[in-house]
C-alpha cells in the first residue's frame, strides 16, 4: 500500500511539473504572437504608405498622348 501511494505521488509530481512547463511554454508562445501581430501591424502600416506614395507619384506622370 505504501509503494502505491509514493508511486501515485510520484505521478503527480511529474504531472505538476508538466503543468508547470506548459505553463511557461504558453506563456512564451503568447509573447510570441503578441510580438508577431504587432510585427504584422506596422509592417501592414507601411505597405499603406508605400502603396499612398506610389499612387501619388503615379498621380504626378505626365500621361501619355
């Protein structure tokens, strides 16, 4: 009886520590995707603004006759 239960708790320690390193590894992943989407924003941003200077610029050539 008494090897089962420090088998059982032994279990569960591995289990706590799989909890915990999930944990973390959430974390992390969540910072990652935080920083990814705000990655994605500006770089989202200066398409547009390329794409505005572009059309401006377009906007400025003589057309053609």
């Amino acid at each position: 009886m008494n090897m089962e239960l420090e088998a059982l708790e032994a279990k569960i320690e591995q289990i706590l520590e799989l909890v915990q390193q999930t944990r973390a590894e959430n974390e992390v992943l969540k910072n990652r995707i935080a920083a990814a989407e705000a990655e994605r924003l500006d770089l989202r941003q200066k398409i547009t603004t390329a794409r505005q200077r572009l059309e401006s610029m377009m906007d400025q050539l003589p057309e053609e006759s």
